[in-house]
C-alpha cells in the first residue's frame, strides 16, 4: 500500500494521473517523500533538506519537521521508500516467476527495464549511493549496504536455484556467476547514462551468451540464438 502511494505521488510530481482516498497525514508524507526521491535520485542524499522540501512543496518547515523530526530521519525514510521501490518493480515480479534460469533471467531483465523505464529520476538509487557510502560507518551506509546484500543474494540464490533445476553447469561457482552478471548490469547503466540508445538492447543479448555459456544441454541451442527467442521459449516452458 505503501508503494502504491509513493507512485500515486510520483505520477503527481512527474505527471500522470493517481487515484485511491487516504488521509491527509499519509497523504502529506508521500508527497514528501516522492519530491524527497527526486531530489534524490538527481542530485543524491546530501541535496535533502528541510527548508528546500518545505519551500518546493509550499509547506511550513514546522509542519514538515513533525512528519520526519530531523534530516537523518528524512534521509532514512527516503532510503527504505526508494528500497520498496526497487523491490517492487524488480525483486518482487522476478520472484513471482518459476526459480531457475527465468528468474535469473527476469531480475537481469527486470533490472534493465527500471533503467529504461526512469523509475528513479536520476542515477543515485543505488548505484552512486552505494559507491558514496561504501565502507563508511552510521545508519545511511547501513541502510544502503541492506539493499545491495538483498540485490546481492537474490542474485545469488537464483543462479543456484538455476543450478539445482539442471540448467546451469553445476561447475559454476554461483557467487562469481553473480558478481560478473551485476557487473554487466552496472556497466550497462553506465553506458546507458553516458550514451543511451540500444545499450539496455545491448546488455540483454550480452546477459543472453554469458548464460549459453553457463546453461546445461538441458536448454536447446535454439533458444539462445537471440533476446526474441529466449523469450518465447521461456513462454513456452511447461
């Protein structure tokens, strides 16, 4: 429900319709949190403040101090939100597909769309935010850390999940196989930033041989012959 209202309020800031009653108190906290993740998202977690949020939704900064009490608790709560974000438009429809190599494919996927499709206004969630806090101690660092793990070890455990479905080479070291993968992803969204265009198109068929060489003779040869072709085998897939 959460979610839903932070994108309602997000429709709202960047265009679009939203709908669905709630109370003016949650309905003042997903405003700010919305402008918060697109303040964010552009210009990074040291672009928040009180005065600059209060100012661009037209509020008292009293009245925005009493949702969040101080910067660290705004910076906290736009954190977790821009977490359930991603969690919804890649973790949570890639679990919901069958576990092996579709899963694995579908968070890579799925992981490409949320680039392509600006889920986040900016670069900052969470790649730049994690190269900015890595390594440093307090709550902010940790938070970020909780969901690089999180993206981290669903990668993981898909490609062992792949593993014990027959359809990737038991050989392969399954932490490895996911570090390279977030790899190509990362470097895709670097591309992509830098050049736009077909890089995602790109990425997709790179992602798509690295996984013919790790698949099993359990998969036809057919069905990695292009990004169109996997997809319909996959949809195929009893």
């Amino acid at each position: 429900m959460a979610v839903q209202m932070l994108f309602d309020d997000l429709r709202r800031v960047w265009g679009g319709p939203a709908g669905g009653p709630r109370s003016h108190g949650e309905r003042t906290r997903q405003a700010i949190l919305a402008r918060a993740l697109k303040i964010a998202a552009r210009e990074g977690l040291a672009a928040l403040t009180i005065g600059r949020l209060a100012e661009e939704l037209r509020m008292s900064k009293s009245g925005l101090f009493a949702h969040f009490h101080s910067k660290r608790a705004l910076e906290l709560a736009t954190l977790g939100m821009a977490g359930e974000v991603f969690a919804e438009v890649v973790l949570r429809p890639a679990q919901a597909s069958r576990a092996g190599i579709e899963r694995l494919w579908n968070l890579c996927d799925l992981w490409l769309q949320h680039i392509e499709r600006r889920v986040f206004a900016g670069a900052y969630f969470f790649t730049g935010a994690f190269f900015e806090y890595a390594n440093r101690p307090g709550p902010i660092a940790e938070a970020i850390t909780r969901v690089a793990q999180e993206w981290f070890k669903t990668l993981r455990k898909a490609v062992e999940e792949a593993q014990e479905q027959g359809e990737i080479k038991p050989d392969a070291e399954a932490k490895q196989v996911a570090w390279e993968l977030n790899g190509r992803l990362v470097g895709a969204y670097w591309a992509y930033l830098l050049e736009g265009g077909d890089c995602c198109r790109e990425a997709r068929a790179a992602l798509l041989g690295r996984l013919r060489e790790l698949a099993t003779d359990e998969l036809p040869a057919s069905a990695f012959e292009s990004v169109g072709a996997w997809k319909e085998y996959l949809e195929g897939k009893p």
